[in-house]
C-alpha cells in the first residue's frame, strides 16, 4: 500500500466518519439509543486519551531522571 492511500484512508477515518456520524445525529438519521452509545463512546475514549497521554509524559519523565535529585 503506497502513501497515497494510507493518507486517503486517514483522511476517511479522522474526518469523514466523524462528520458522518455528527450529520446523522443533526439530522435525526440514527436511533437515539446509538446516538447515547456514539457520546458515551466518545466519552470513554476521550478519557482513555486523556489519562493515558499524561500518564505516557510522566512515564518518560520519571524514566529519563528528570526529578531525581542530583546532588
């Protein structure tokens, strides 16, 4: 698979997917139950994004001796 495509395929995951399931929702298109579903899913993910990022930064931190006491 040359760059091209895997760039394609990106674009299609990151923004039309999204959209697409943004303009369903707007548009009254999806049930309400898979509307919940969709916003706790986002939900969830967002947190795992958030704590894992910051734990992945402090994890490097910790391993590269940032905070040890160098006397």
């Amino acid at each position: 698979m040359n760059n091209f495509v895997k760039m394609l395929l990106v674009i299609v995951v990151t923004v039309v997917v999204p959209l697409a399931i943004l303009l369903g929702i707007w548009a009254g298109l999806l049930p309400q139950s898979l509307q919940v579903g969709i916003g706790l899913a986002g939900v969830a993910m967002a947190i795992a994004v958030i704590v894992g990022g910051n734990l992945y930064l402090m994890w490097g931190d910790l391993k590269s001796g940032r905070y040890s006491r160098k006397s």
